[in-house]
C-alpha cells in the first residue's frame, strides 16, 4: 500500500500526497481539490527546499552536528498541522495522539524507523493489519 | 514554565529561549550533545523565520482555500537526521528523533511564556 494511502488510513488526517523535486507533477488523496493540492506540493517543495539550504548554513558552523540531511518539517497550526517528509505531505487535524503518529508513519518512509512501525499503527487504528499493509 | 521544565521533554538535548528577532537569549545542554550555543542561535533564527513564513503561508492559503484552522501558527519544527529542533513562542527545544514526542514537545512549549 502507498504511503499516502497508509496515511488516509488514520482517522483525523484531512489530504496526503506526494510531490516532485523537479517539475509540477504530485498525486494526493483526502479533502483537496486537484488545484489545492497543486498548490498544496508547490508551498511545501519550496519549503523544504528552503529549510535543507538553512541546514547546509547549520553544517557550516558545526560539520556533523545531527542535522543534515533533513527530513522534513512541521507547521502547527491552530487546529491543523502540515507535516512534511521527504516529499510527502500530510494535513492532519490537531488530535491528541495524532501528529506522532503520522511523524510515525512518514518517518519510516525514509528508512529513520527501525522497527515495523506500520503494523504498530495499523494494529492501533483496528482491523485486519495483514490486509491493510499487504 | 522554565529552560528546566522543558529539559523533561522526552529525548531533549537543548532548551532555548529567544527573542523575537532571533537573537539566543538563553539555552541549557544536556551533556554529550554535539549542539553548541552557536547552532542553537542559529536554529532560533532559522525557526523566527520559518515562523514568520508559516504565518503567511497560512494567512494565504486559508484566504485562498476557504479553509480555516491554520491561523495562528502555534509552532514549527524543522526534522532533521538525528534530532528535531521544536519551537513556539519564543522557546525551543531540540529532541532526538528516536525519542521525539513532537506533541509533548509543542504541548510544553505552548505553556511557556516569555
């Protein structure tokens, strides 16, 4: 299953896609249109791009210090956050318990998670996590 | 709400306070951290301006969209390899990936004042 679809999976999580590096090409699921989800890839690509050239300064300052590469950010809104990793984005709603899940969910997408955190998060939100995941 | 309260969030290794332009006010380390005093200035910094642009992004987009529920930004974390650096209201900290509680961490930092 995609990562974006794992994430539509958790109650609470309002649109997941995932964007390109280069170019305008990005897919999504949730409560987006087509062209807020456009949008949507093209504010956090140039985000991220922005925060991975504040790392790069970090770097410089102090060679190894933990940060670089980065892996993504979190905006916290009032009752909204925008979760980023890698190039996959996330809204979710401000729910208790929410927000490290889906950092959970995204975070192994980029190998950071040593455990199998999937079938964790698919047992938590009930069903059949064999099905769900394979 | 203290520097010393917010070294009991799960997995910190820097508590920071900071001005409302950037500026590193104050910070406690927890030992063997390879952070200094200089890279937490500079993440303050980094993290004002995220913030500021975070705001704007989210005025934007909830006058573009219709959507509410962005505006005001409560906080920012920019996720690195090892660690996170978590702020809001003009306190920060920074907490190990593997360990990070991010709603703990914005949680703690929403009931500091400056």
């Amino acid at each position: 299953m995609r990562i974006i679809s794992q994430l539509m999976q958790i109650p609470g999580v309002i649109a997941a896609g995932e964007y390109a590096y280069r170019g305008d090409r990005y897919s999504f699921e949730g409560n987006l249109s087509a062209e807020h989800a456009r949008m949507a890839s093209i504010l956090c690509r140039s985000n991220t791009l922005s925060i991975n050239m504040q790392s790069e300064i970090f770097s410089s300052f102090a060679e190894d210090c933990g940060c670089k590469p980065v892996q993504g950010w979190i905006v916290r809104g009032r009752d909204t956050s925008v979760c980023v990793v890698g190039n996959i984005f996330c809204f979710c709603q401000n729910t208790p318990g929410l927000l490290n899940d889906v950092m959970t969910i995204m975070r192994a997408k980029v190998g950071d998670i040593e455990e199998n955190p999937l079938v964790y998060m698919y047992a938590k939100i009930g069903g059949d996590v064999n099905e769900k995941l394979y | 709400m203290s520097l010393d309260r917010l070294m009991q969030v799960p997995g910190v290794l820097a508590a920071f306070q900071y001005s409302d332009k950037g500026d590193l006010v104050a910070h406690q380390l927890r030992e063997g951290t390879e952070l200094t005093p200089q890279v937490l200035d500079l993440l303050a910094h980094t993290c004002v301006a995220n913030m500021a642009v975070a705001t704007l992004e989210a005025r934007g987009w909830e006058a573009l969209t219709g959507q509410a529920g962005f505006e005001p930004v409560q906080g920012f974390s920019l996720v690195g390899l090892d660690w996170s650096a978590v702020v809001g209201s003009n306190f920060g900290v920074v907490v190990r990936n593997r360990d990070a509680d991010y709603e703990e961490a914005f949680s703690a930092l929403g009931q500091c004042k400056s």
